[in-house]
C-alpha cells in the first residue's frame, strides 16, 4: 500500500505554499453580481441516492439525510467475477457501445461502492484509468462521462495512487470548464477534488486547485461557464473546504476565502448557504490550535479556551488570528438565515436552514465548539454535553463528529461512497485514517 495512505490523511500535517512563503498574490477578480445561483437541474430524489440509482447521483442532501443512509448490499457474493468482467468490458472500448460503457460503469460503480475491492482492482488500475478519461474526454453523452468521473473516484478512494492526479487533472479540469452539461462539470468538481487529494497532488498543485474552486464560488460560476449554476458553485464550495481539511496553517487565504464564502450567504439556493457556512465555520475552528509546550495563553478569554468537552485529553486551544474583520455583521447575517422564514421557501429547506446555521454561528461565536453543539450541561459531570453529532457503525459503534474538519471529511467520503460508506469504513483503510477511530457504544 502507497505511503501516501498515511500521508495524505493525517489532518492538520500540511502548510499551504501562501503560508511558507507569505508572498502576496492577485485575487480572483469577483463578478458585480451577487449570488442567485439557483439550481437549474434536477436535485436526486432520497430515494435515488439510497439504492445509488444509475450511479449518477452526487449529493448527500441533509446531513441528517446522510447521516441516516442506509448500506448499499449486493445480493450473493458473486461480485468478484462481476467485477473482473466489467473491468474488462470498460478497458476494451473497441467492443463496447455507449450504452453498452453506461451499463459497465455503472455496475462498477455499484460494486466498488458495497464492496471493498482494492485486491481485485490492484493490478487493472494501468488500464482502467486511460479507460475513465477516454469517456470523460469524447463526452459521447452526458451519462457516460458522470459515470466515468465518478468511477475514477471511487477507484482512488479504493486504491489512492500518487502518480494517477498529473494524468487526471487536464481532462478532469477540460471537462469543469468547456462541458456544456451541468451535471458533467459537477462530476468534474467532485472527481477534482478527490483526485487531489487521493491522487498524489503535491503542495502546490493543491493550492492552485483550490484557487480555481474559489473562483468559481467568487464569478456565481461563470469561471466555467455555469453562471448562476447551485449545483455547480455547491460543488465548489464543498470541494474546498474537503481539500482545506488537509492544511495546517490556511491563515494567508482565510481574507479571501472568507468574502467569497460571506457573499455566497446570499444567495437563493440553500445547499449553496449552507456549504458557504459550513466553510465558514471550519475556517473559524482552523484559527484556534493547541497550546503548545512553553507556550502562555492569552489573558484575554476571546483568544483561549480551555473548556472543551468533547476533547478528553482536555487539550487547550488558542486563537491565532482574527477570522473576519466585519464579525458583527457576520453574527447578524447568520442568526438570520438559523431564523429565516417565509413561503417562498419549503418546510425542508428552513428546517435544514435552521439547524445547520444554529450551528455555524455558535461556531463563529465560539470557535472551538463543532457541529451539532448542546449547551445544555450534565448532572453528572457539570459540564456541557459538546457536540452530539454521531455516526452510527452498524448495531455496536458510532463515530462522533465533533470537529467540522471531520464533517467536511465525512461529506466528502459519503458523496462517492453514499450507502457504501460503512463497507468502506470498516475495510478500506483510506477511509478508516481519514476519519475518528470508531467507538463502542455501552
């Protein structure tokens, strides 16, 4: 197994190139409009996402709708000739129709996703990688080319390979950008950001991805040609902060990234609100880090922290940076958005409004509290209960998520794998080191 297992998943191990070498840079020339995005296609429906439909689907909704998913299960344990077969239907293009390429991705799809098949695939992955591109680069239809970009996503999650991103990234960044199908480029978003990640980008090759994410979020989406696009900025959006999971110190792009991700807020589309709140959050948590030894905190008790229940260890965090220079009218424009009401609007869509950014300004309040945060304190111990946002492993373990780094982390993971995710958690160690140990429940 590649080195790169360990050490690309270690979270906080990585400074960004801006912050070693605090050089100024130009930013992104920001469009005059502000953020209308809404979405002009089709949202998968629960039901599409729970049994992985053709394989197309993205999105994981909610995060309650994520966190509730069900496993994805094949039906006998014929996989594994299932499996070589549509390998070897995928590689030889020269026998395969398009909807001959669909129905092979797809099923490869399906099967990587309910099962862990890293020792099937090992010794393919020469072979099914030009096979991936070769559908993404012709775009016979729009169908394939999802299809493909999200296979090359599951295969770097099922077998992470430092020498695959110089080979994606061009094609991948071809299709983001020149696609005329907005479903393809939000494919590309996705597969980007897990080939950076997964695919052996080094520090600087990250760095200029995210860039161009930010970009898009800054132009509504025309930086590739989906002005206005939810699904496209949304994508952008969540793929940054997946990829801001990785670095140590983001301080040097926090101003930037910050105005971006503030102007998103008002935007028409929830899932583009909340993915904009979400990254406002981690770049709050991202200001505090531990004392460390010889170290003296600050007498000022905004910039420390030394209550923080979820943390056993009882570890003290300290700010470093101030986050945002407007912070009041931050504080303002997100106890809006947890209140916002109206008709204009679905019952879902506030209740997931409400919820996700309760959490984002207690956050942006105190920045050393994650997701899901209760104030409300214990009889037993007296302390506050933290954050109560779990994921259950089957019947006997859970899995807290208790930072947003973890949550970015989790969404991302769920995005590919959906109802797989648990196989993958249990089996594939890409998954196992990218996120909290599993914990048994008493």
């Amino acid at each position: 197994m590649h080195d790169l297992r360990r050490q690309a998943l270690e979270s906080g191990k990585t400074v960004s190139r801006k912050a070693r070498s605090r050089q100024s840079t130009t930013p992104s020339s920001k469009t005059s409009s502000r953020a209308a995005s809404r979405v002009n296609s089709r949202n998968p429906s629960d039901d599409e996402e729970g049994n992985l439909s053709d394989g197309t689907a993205w999105s994981s909704n909610s995060i309650d709708d994520l966190l509730a998913s069900d496993e994805v299960q094949l039906q006998t344990d014929a996989w594994r000739t299932l499996l070589d077969e549509r390998v070897e239907q995928i590689i030889d293009r020269k026998r395969s129709s398009g909807q001959g390429r669909e129905e092979s991705l797809a099923a490869y799809i399906h099967i990587l996703t309910a099962q862990y098949t890293q020792e099937v695939i090992h010794n393919k992955i020469r072979e099914l990688v030009p096979a991936f591109l070769k559908s993404i680069k012709t775009e016979t239809s729009e169908k394939e080319t999802v299809l493909a970009l999200k296979a090359l996503a599951l295969t770097l999650i099922t077998e992470p390979d430092d020498s695959i991103y110089a080979s994606v990234y061009q094609p991948i960044k071809r299709t983001m950008t020149d696609s005329e199908s907005q479903l393809a480029k939000v494919a590309a978003v996705h597969a980007l950001g897990i080939a950076t990640f997964y695919g052996g980008a080094s520090l600087a090759e990250t760095d200029d991805v995210m860039a161009q994410l930010l970009e898009i979020v800054e132009s509504d989406g025309h930086a590739v040609e989906a002005g206005d696009s939810g699904l496209v900025v949304t994508a952008a959006l969540e793929e940054w902060g997946f990829l801001a999971t990785q670095l140590d110190d983001i301080e040097d792009i926090t101003e930037s990234a910050m105005e971006a991700f503030v102007e998103q807020l008002e935007s028409s589309d929830p899932a583009v609100q909340i993915a904009a709140g979400e990254n406002i959050a981690l770049l709050y948590e991202k200001s505090y880090t531990p004392l460390e030894a010889g170290e003296s905190a600050s007498s000022s008790e905004d910039d420390y922290d030394d209550e923080d229940p979820d943390d056993k260890n009882g570890e003290k965090l300290i700010k470093r940076y101030d986050v945002y220079r407007r912070e009041d009218q931050l504080k303002h424009d997100l106890s809006a958005l947890a209140n916002v009401s109206g008709r204009h609007m679905s019952k879902k869509d506030k209740k997931s409004l409400h919820t996700n950014f309760a959490d984002i300004l207690n956050t942006v309040e105190y920045p050393t509290r994650g997701p899901r945060y209760s104030n409300a304190v214990s009889d037993e111990s007296g302390k506050r209960f933290g954050s109560r946002m779990t994921v259950r492993i089957h019947k006997t373990g859970e899995m807290r998520i208790d930072k947003w780094w973890k949550l970015h982390r989790l969404q991302a993971l769920r995005r590919v794998l959906q109802g797989g995710f648990v196989v993958h958690y249990e089996q594939n160690e890409v998954v196992f080191d990218s996120l909290p140990i599993m914990m048994s429940r008493g």
